[in-house]
C-alpha cells in the first residue's frame, strides 16, 4: 500500500461523507426542525436583561 492508495481511500472516504451530509440536510424526518430554524432571523428580538425597559439591541 503506497501513497496513492491512502490518497484514494480519502477521496472515497470524503465523497461518502459529503453523500451523508446532503442526505441529512435533505432527509424528510428534518424537514420540521430545518423549517423552524430558518424562520429565527425572522422574530422578534428580545429586550436584552439589564438594559433599559424597551431597548432592543
């Protein structure tokens, strides 16, 4: 086994685990929890604890 075995084995290593990633990030069962996660730019801020009364930073 010389170098470029090893250097294969990565490289087919590495493409499984992008496969995994986009099958996670596109899996059905996420759906909900990616959903929800995007819409947090979008809410209301909260006042910040020790701030004045209404002050939104």
């Amino acid at each position: 086994m010389d170098v470029n075995d090893l250097r294969a084995l990565s490289t087919v290593f590495m493409f499984v685990a992008f496969i995994g990633i986009v099958g996670f990030a596109i899996s059905r069962r996420r759906r909900a929890a990616f959903d929800e996660a995007a819409q947090v730019p979008f809410l209301d801020d909260q006042p910040v604890a020790g701030g004045p009364a209404g002050e939104k930073q």
